[in-house]
C-alpha cells in the first residue's frame, strides 16, 4: 500500500472513530438529561407529598384543639345539666 492510500485509510478510520464518539457523547447527554429530568420529577413529588403531610398534620392539630375546647369548656357537671334540662323540655 502506497502512502497515499494509508494517509486515506487513516483518515477514514479518523472520522469513524470521531463518529462514534460524538454518537456517544450525544447519548451520553441525552442519559443526563433524563436523568435530570426524572431527578427533578421526584423532586416535585416529593415536595408535594412533604406539603400534603404538613397539610393533614395542620388540619388533625385544630381538631385536636377544637376537641380539646370541647372538652374543657363543658365539663362532666355541664353536660349532666344539660341533659336534665333535654329531658325536661321533652317531657313538656
């Protein structure tokens, strides 16, 4: 093989290498950037489902609360009279 056809051969084998690794590199990005995106995708899930609990846990602490007004407000005694002052104005 003359020089000529070496240099071309070489040349030839140049670009396929060159070729093969853009196509690589190209792929490899392309794994990255769905990556990234599935990353951010979890992410977001995770937030929400991170406000959905502290929602739920806002929403069970006032009715705790409210219970615990309930409670302390109207007393065993009150709710005694209460239930008198019902079966009286039944009976009426």
């Amino acid at each position: 093989m003359s020089r000529l056809e070496k240099e071309k051969v070489q040349k030839i084998n140049k670009q396929k290498v060159e070729q093969y690794e853009d196509l690589r590199r190209r792929e490899i990005l392309l794994s990255i950037e769905r990556k990234l995106e599935r990353s951010e995708q979890i992410f977001k899930e995770k937030k929400s489902v991170l406000e959905n609990a502290r929602s739920v846990a806002r929403a069970s602490f006032h009715v705790r609360e409210k219970v615990r007004e309930e409670t302390n407000t109207r007393t065993f005694d009150k709710m005694a009279f209460e239930a008198e002052l019902h079966a009286s104005l039944d009976k009426k």
